[in-house]
C-alpha cells in the first residue's frame, strides 16, 4: 500500500525516469498507473526533482490527449508519481507490431498529439522528448501524450546545465541537437520526426552507434523525406526543417492534420516565424545523445556525456611541443634565479612538503635556509614543482579538448573514459563548447586533487561557469584524471 491509499498490481513499464505499476486507487475504487522515482540507493535529488517538476507541469494540463497526473506521494524515501491509467500501448509498440501505419491512421494519431502540445505550447510548457514511445494508443485509437518528466516551463532556469543535452537522438531538433534549449518549434521537428516514424516505420535518422555521424546529419544535412508520404509530405516539409523559424507553429500543425483526418483539402499555411528558437549552429555536430534502436523499444535519457563539463578542455595538439619547451624554460629559470638569489623567493607551501620529499631526497629546512647547497635550487624548484605540473596539467587539458578530443581523451584514467559514456560521450559533450578558461586553481599534491572554477562558452554564445574538483593519478612522469573528487 502506497501512503495509506494505492495498491501495487504489477510493473507495466520501465523507462529512463523509473518503473510503472498499475496500481489501485482504493479510496476512489479507480485504476492508476504509479511512477517510483529514485527507486535506486542513494538517488540524488535531481530525480525527486524531476518527478516534482513532472507533476507540476503535467497538473497544468486538463486535456484529453494528455495523461493525467493525480497525485505525487512519498512513500518509504521514495516518491510515486500517480497517473491516468491508460489501457493500451505505445505508438512506437504498435507500429513495431503492425508495421508502419497508412496515411490516415497516422494522420488521426499525430492530430491528437498535435493537439495535446499545442495546448501545452499554449501554458508555455515545451515537452523536448516528443517521440513515438511517448505517445500512448488506446484499443479505441485515442491518442494520449505521456512522460513530461524532462519537460519545462520556458521560464523555469531549473534545467539549465552545462552540457545536459535531453530528448532521444532520432527526434531531436537539429539545434538541441547542436547544444540548444529547446523551444517550442523543437517539439514541432519532433513531432514531425514522428510522423516519419509512423508513416516509414522506422526512425528518420538511424543513429546506432555512429552518435556523431548521426548528430552531424540533423544538423548539417537535408531532412531525409519520403517519396509515398502522400497528403503527409506537406507535413513533414513544414515540421522537419532545419531553420526553426521556418517551421509551423504546433497549432499550424494540429489544424492541418485535422483537415488531412478529415478528408478534406488543407487551406495552405504560411509559416509564421516561432518565438524565440536559439539559431542552430552552423559548425558540425560533435555531441552525443543516446540513440534509439530502430526495433527496440526507443530510450529517452538525460545524455551528461562527462560526469561534470568543466572536468575536461584539452589543448591543440600543435601547442603541445611549444607548451613542453615552454615549461621546460620555465623550470630552467626557477633554477637559475634560485642560484642568484638563494631562498628568499620561494617558500614551499603548507602540505607540500611530504610530498615532494618522498619523491626526491632534500636537505633539512635548516640546510635550505641557512646554509644554500647546489642541492637547495633543486629542491626548492621542484617542492612547488609538482603543484605547477598538476596546474600546467589540468590547464593544457582544458585549452585543448575543444579542439582535439582525442588528445586530452587518452588523459583519462580508463575507468573515467567508461564513466563519461566512451570516446562518443565524451567528444559529444566538448563539442558543444568553444572555450572553457579555468581560474582559481588550487592543486593539492598530498592528495591529488585540483580544484578550479571553469568559465565556459557554448557554441551557441551561451556563457555558463562551474566549480569542478579532479582526481589525479600519476602516469609515469604525468598525470591522468580518473574522477571528481
């Protein structure tokens, strides 16, 4: 018995956000369907706040092709979502079972979700995973919009990540797919991207493996259309097009597919620019997102390719050679302006000492400071020495992984490179960003650690900053980071 009142049947789903039951409302003799959120030990916050969020927007909403949400419970640390419960299946479950639908039926299904988003859009409330495993279908064929759990308000900074990239791979907009918020002319491509699925039955875009090659194509190529779409071609043309100003408004859409379900001649639209869709970006498209497969069932992840975005900005790889002859003149000079000048320019720092001591044998402080050796310059270049290697380290990384993935890729540990989704994750996430400059460094070589703040710039002009702490390993005569500390 959940809080007292819903009884638990059976699991009936599972998705990115947890499991569905169905369940039974006893106090109202009903059934329900209930969402457990942060089912996992030690679930994070963002979870609860996810199904919070979810149960705040979808209460917005009293229409007929949306799934109600009833109540939000918490039962045992966790909290349950409770729905409508509707008997059916997904739009994505019956095309892999009939096939892909004719021209009517997909017309009369998309209508229905066009029409829940258009009331949606009307709330301000932009859905950005608009995807046929979304779309619920009734034994009637009546169609019901679900899972607004990465839903938003246009207003609501609440999602606002570095790097957070949402929705599934084959329905995103190409500029969400590019780094973008989305907007509401993202959920108009998605819905057509949708309408594709139905009438092709298979996604428009294959994403696979291949996530960048994938990703590269929404963005930089034609849409791919069909050539038997039919009365639907005008459709596809005026959902999936790249420049979101050019694309129908989802009302635009709702009313020509009701003309289309209808029978009757569509009164040609004239599209009306969306305000204010983020202009997607012209350069090619390096970010991931988790794909769907063509005959599975499609997955809708929160894509953080990197577990933090600030803990990676590489260098070019034609600095490295300058920046090694660099660092090494650097060193030369410490050394020699030891020899000049004795002990009075560098003190070593607090926590250093036990370090740098049992790397490399030194004299005693009293040696160091009063009685000045060939020994001290070297000692006292290389006590703050592996404090700057740390620095120089996570620096060089950071002003090349925009620029050379590979590079600052293979400077993680093994166990992180799985940690940020592999090599597709990671240079999926850095391709969205232009620069990333940290600042306040602070490395601690006793344990291994720097700390920084990192100020980014997005390739779509956005500017966010993030507070990041690394764990270092040493690699032979570098380093490797293998996680946030």
């Amino acid at each position: 018995m959940i809080a007292g009142r819903y009884t638990l049947e059976r699991e009936i789903g599972r998705g990115g956000t947890g499991a569905v039951h169905l369940g039974r409302d006893e106090v109202l003799g009903r059934p329900v369907a209930l969402k457990r959120i942060g089912m996992l030990p030690g679930a994070d916050a963002p979870d609860l706040a996810r199904a919070e969020r979810e149960a705040r927007l979808a209460a917005k909403l009293n229409h007929q092709h949306v799934v109600a949400v009833y109540d939000l419970v918490v039962e045992d640390d966790h909290q349950w979502l409770v729905m409508e419960y509707v008997e059916g299946e997904t739009l994505s479950e019956r095309i892999r079972r009939l096939g892909k639908l004719d021209h009517a039926d997909a017309a009369s299904l998309m209508w229905q979700a066009a029409d829940a988003l258009a009331e949606a859009h009307a709330h301000d409330i932009v859905h950005r995973d608009v995807k046929p495993s979304n779309i619920l279908v009734t034994g009637t064929d009546q169609a019901k919009l679900t899972d607004f759990g990465i839903a938003r308000a246009q207003a609501d900074p609440s999602l606002t990540q570095t790097g957070l990239v949402t929705g599934s791979p084959a329905y995103l907009a190409p500029e969400v797919a590019s780094g973008s918020t989305a907007t509401a002319a993202s959920d108009v491509w998605s819905l057509g991207a949708s309408l594709y699925h139905a009438l092709a039955g298979r996604p428009p875009y294959d994403v696979g493996e291949n996530l960048i090659g994938a990703l590269y194509k929404i963005v930089n190529e034609d849409p791919p259309r069909l050539p038997d779409a039919g009365p639907m071609a005008t459709v596809l043309e005026h959902t999936m097009v790249r420049d979101p100003q050019q694309r129908w408004t989802m009302a635009q859409v709702r009313d020509h597919l009701d003309s289309l379900r209808r029978g009757e001649t569509p009164t040609q639209v004239v599209p009306v620019p969306v305000p204010p869709p983020v202009e997607a970006a012209d350069r090619t498209a390096e970010q991931p997102a988790e794909p769907p497969v063509e005959q599975a069932a499609p997955r809708t992840e929160t894509i953080r390719p990197v577990p933090t975005p600030a803990s990676a900005r590489p260098r070019r790889r034609s600095w490295l050679p300058w920046l090694v002859g660099a660092a090494a003149v650097l060193l030369v000079g410490v050394v020699l302006v030891a020899l000049l000048q004795g002990d009075d320019e560098q003190q070593p720092t607090a926590g250093t000492d036990d370090e740098t001591t049992s790397q490399s044998p030194s004299p005693s402080p009293s040696e160091t400071t009063d009685q000045p050796s060939e020994e001290s310059p070297t000692e006292e270049a290389t006590q703050p020495a592996t404090r700057r290697e740390m620095t120089r380290f996570i620096t060089d990384y950071l002003s090349t992984v925009t620029s050379d993935p590979e590079a600052t890729y293979a400077m993680l540990t093994p166990e992180f490179q799985e940690a940020s989704n592999g090599f597709d994750g990671y240079s999926g996430f850095w391709g969205t960003v232009e620069s990333a400059t940290p600042r306040d460094v602070q490395a601690d070589p006793e344990s291994l650690t720097v700390t920084y703040t990192v100020d980014y710039v997005m390739q779509n002009g956005q500017e966010q900053s993030d507070d990041v702490s690394l764990q270092l390993v040493r690699q032979d005569d570098t380093y490797l980071i293998a996680g946030e500390a």
